[in-house]
C-alpha cells in the first residue's frame, strides 16, 4: 500500500503542563491538572474554569511510513 496513514494516539499529558487548544479558529489556553488512563483535567489560569476531556481526543504522533 502506497499511502500514509495518520496516526492517532493520546497525547503523554503531565500535570502542571501548559496547553494551547485550537478551537474556532481561537486558541484557548489551559493548565493541566489532573491525569487518568481515560481523562484529562485541565483549568483556565484566567478564569478558573476546569474541565475533563477524553484523551482519545488528541493526535499524537505524525504519519505511518
């Protein structure tokens, strides 16, 4: 098979990390604060607003040769 795949896998998170999300177009910024096999805690320094994502949300990785 010729083509590239993507690969997808959860992203290593560790607490205190900072992140920028790209959503919208608009980038949001947030502090990693809690881990799980499943789940990723983080807050927003501005506001204090935490929130819970699923890992399998996140590319990791690049493409398969």
């Amino acid at each position: 098979m010729d083509k590239k795949a993507t690969i997808f896998e959860p992203y290593p998170f560790t607490v205190g990390e900072r992140i920028l999300r790209r959503r919208k177009g608009k980038l949001e910024d947030w502090d990693v604060i809690g881990i799980s096999d499943d789940e990723v805690t983080v807050k927003c320094p501005f506001h204090g607003m935490e929130l819970t994502w699923k890992r399998n949300q996140f590319w990791y990785g690049g493409d398969s040769d």
